[in-house]
C-alpha cells in the first residue's frame, strides 16, 4: 500500500447553532484502500465526508489532499472535487439532468472537456456500472439502484482517485446491495480508494481494510476490522454491535477451539476454524475445481455449451460486466456475492464451479484460493477457461 492520500489533523467542525459534531479528530487514508467510517446516526460521519471534498470546512484544524493542505478557493475546490468524487445517500439529490446522458456528461463538460471526450467519459463511465444503453433514458424512471448507478456513473466520469460513498446501501434490496458492494470492489481493484460512511457493522466488517469507529464526533477506534470490532465494550459504547462472525469466534474460543490471529472474516474462514479441530467432524474428499472465465477476453469457447454439459457445476459471476454477460448468454448463476469463498467452499465439498469474471478481477482468484490453501494445506486447482483448448469443451 503507498503514499497517503487524504489525512486530517486535529479536525473540529461545529454547524452553526448546532453542537460541535467533529470534536477534534486526527486519520490518514491511504491509496488504493477501503476505508469504513462506521458509527450511529448523528456520530457526524456525513459530517466527516463532506470534507474530503472541501464541501465543509473544519473550523480548525487541517484537512490535506495528496500531503497538501486543502485550499477553499473556487479554482482549488473544483480540482479537489475532481479528485475525490462524492456519491450522495439519496441519488434523487444528486441526479439533476433529464437524461442519464446528459447527467453523467455534466462533470466533463463542466471540466472543458471536448465533446468527443466527453461522449468518451461517459460512455466509459456507463460501462463502467452497467448502464451502457441508458444514455436517453430519464433518470426518475430507474429503479433505485440504477438511479445510484447513474450517480457513481457522473462521479467516475471525472476519473476521480478517491471515492466517498455516504450510507451506499441505504434504500437497496439485499440483492442490490450486494451488487453495490461488488462495484466498490472492482473500483478498488482498478486502483481507487473507496471510503464509505454506515452504521451497518455487517457490511462494514468483512469490507473494508480498515474501519473508523465514530461515535459523538470522536474516533473510538481506528484499526483494521477485527481489531476495531474486537472490544465489545469499546463497540458497545459506540452504539453499534460486534459482527455476527466475530462474536461466533470469540464463543468458538471460549469453548477451547484454536483461533488464528487472523480473525475470520467469512464463512469460508470460520469453517475452517471448525474444521481444523482436532476432533472435528470434518469429511475428506478430494476436492473440486474452480474454472475462471475472463469474459473481457473474447477468445474464449462457447460458455453455454460448456456449463449445460456439466450439469452438477455451479456459476458465480464476479463484476457488473461478468454478470451482464451470463444474463446474455441465458447462463442461470447460483453466486453473485462472495463468489470465491462459496466456490472454494462448493470446491471443499468435492464440487467444481465456474467463475465468471473480468480481467481486473482475474487475479484475484487465484491470489484469494491460494492463500486459502496455504493457510488450510488444502489443494485446490484453478483452471484458466479461457486458455481451455475449444476441443476440452466440447
Ligand atoms: P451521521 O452522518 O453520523 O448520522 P451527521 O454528520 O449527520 O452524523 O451529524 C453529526 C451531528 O451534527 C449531529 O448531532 C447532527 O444533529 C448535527 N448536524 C448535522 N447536520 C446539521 C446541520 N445542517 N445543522 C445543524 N446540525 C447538524
């Protein structure tokens, strides 16, 4: 992980009539990670966004940009504001033009791009979320999640290094959500750094690199999630709840199982835990393997044909554009969330699944099963689809 991008130093912000609601506060973030500021309603997380962007101003205190004191001059807010794109709670807030077209093209424009370059951003940027084809349609008309994708989509036609996501979930189904936090995902793995503010201790916890604990305007913790989350007393006092697989291990311990300094994360790992029990229950057989499939590449074999010959496989697809593509191909997927876990857990069982994904995302399929198979001593194969002879399909 590099340099830092955004720090803040002794910061203290008080609205006017209002009581102070950053009471002093010091972090750093740094590029390329994910970042949860996590706290109860009225901590002063929105608060606390607003000035990554210079959209408020500590009334002391010094917000810095790329190790340079934010300026709150016009020409100074509009390059910061280039740079860290914020993407409202409510969308209808910050969706303002009558097409998604014309509501994406608005940062670019303003910014003096040419046309062709701004039909360029936009069209990357509509890609980017999966609403290529929605250029003339009139943002009221979407559903809550496209209206969201429309406003990450106007953010990332300014090519921004930091994103800010205020409650990212907040109005999404379960579904929704999910695919919310994938597009995070893929952002930072395209090299942004992504902060987000939630109360949502669930979401937060198996996220992010690092979570900020803030309660009444202070930070209570600041670590990476098992460690912030790791005190209940702490939690407790910041009016939130310790995460559900947390709470899991520290009983798992309690009743004497081995756990790894590594808290778990995920079901994945907390069935590991139980597993490597000296008397656990666990059944050995062989396991299964997990076949990847770059969708960007287009020189792969027919996908359909393969899947439907092998009826016991499952499909996952990681990435809006992976699973835009299964939808294409009438291919029926059983993951959408958490997708390598579920196939290294389907792989444990003895079963083989398929994953479809993109090629930023690629990597980080084999990096996640072979760790897991250095920590578990376990053998999983991984096999490239795409570099499957068109005869191994068949
Ligand atoms: P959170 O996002 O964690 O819910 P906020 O940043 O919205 O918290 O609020 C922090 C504190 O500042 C709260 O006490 C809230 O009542 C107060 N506050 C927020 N916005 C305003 C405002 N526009 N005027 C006065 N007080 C405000």
């Amino acid at each position: 992980m590099s340099g830092i991008i955004i720090e803040a130093r002794d910061i203290r912000f008080r609205y006017p009539r209002g009581q102070e609601a950053i009471r002093g506060i010091s972090f750093h973030f740094r590029r390329g990670e994910k970042i949860a500021l996590v706290g109860p309603n009225g901590a002063g997380k929105s608060t606390l966004l607003q000035m990554f962007n210079g959209m408020i101003r500590p009334d002391s205190g010094t917000m810095l940009f790329d190790n340079k004191p934010m300026q709150y001059d016009r020409e100074s807010l509009r390059e910061l504001r280039r740079k860290v794109g914020f993407v409202l709670q409510n969308p209808d807030r910050q969706i303002i033009a009558p097409t998604v077209y014309q509501d994406v093209a608005f940062g670019p424009t303003n910014l003096a791009y040419t046309e062709p370059e701004v039909r360029q951003a936009v069209t990357n940027a509509l890609r980017h979320v999966g609403l290529f084809g929605f250029e003339r349609r009139p943002p009221h008309q979407l559903s809550g999640g496209e209206k969201k994708r429309v406003a990450i989509a106007g953010v990332l036609a300014m090519d921004p290094d930091v994103l800010v996501f205020d409650e990212p979930t907040s109005g999404l189904d379960p579904s929704g959500s999910e695919d919310l936090m994938e597009l995070l995902d893929e952002l930072n793995n395209e090299g942004k750094t992504i902060v987000i503010s939630t109360h949502d201790v669930e979401l937060a916890y198996p996220w992010a690199d690092r979570a900020i604990l803030l309660a009444d305007g202070h930070i209570i913790r600041e670590d990476i999630p098992d460690v912030a989350f790791g005190n209940p007393k702490l939690v407790r006092m910041a009016h939130l709840s310790v995460p559900t697989l947390l709470e899991l291990s520290a009983e798992l311990a309690k009743r004497g199982f081995a756990i790894p300094d590594r808290k778990p994360r995920s079901v994945l790992d907390m069935v590991h835990i139980i597993e490597s029990q000296p008397h656990g229950t666990s059944v050995r057989t062989s396991p299964g393997t997990i076949t990847v499939c770059n969708v960007d590449e287009k020189n792969h074999p027919e996908i359909a044909a393969w899947v439907k010959a092998r009826p016991g496989i499952a499909v996952g697809a990681m990435g809006t554009r992976a699973k835009q593509y299964a939808a294409m191909e009438c291919i029926a997927l059983e993951f959408t969330y958490g997708v390598i876990d579920k196939c290294i857990l389907r792989a444990l069982r003895g079963q083989d699944s398929l994953i479809l994904t993109t090629s930023s995302m690629t990597d980080r399929v084999s990096a996640r099963v072979d760790a897991y198979c250095r920590e578990s001593s376990n053998a999983i194969t991984v096999v490239s689809f795409n570099a499957l002879k068109k005869t191994d399909t068949s």
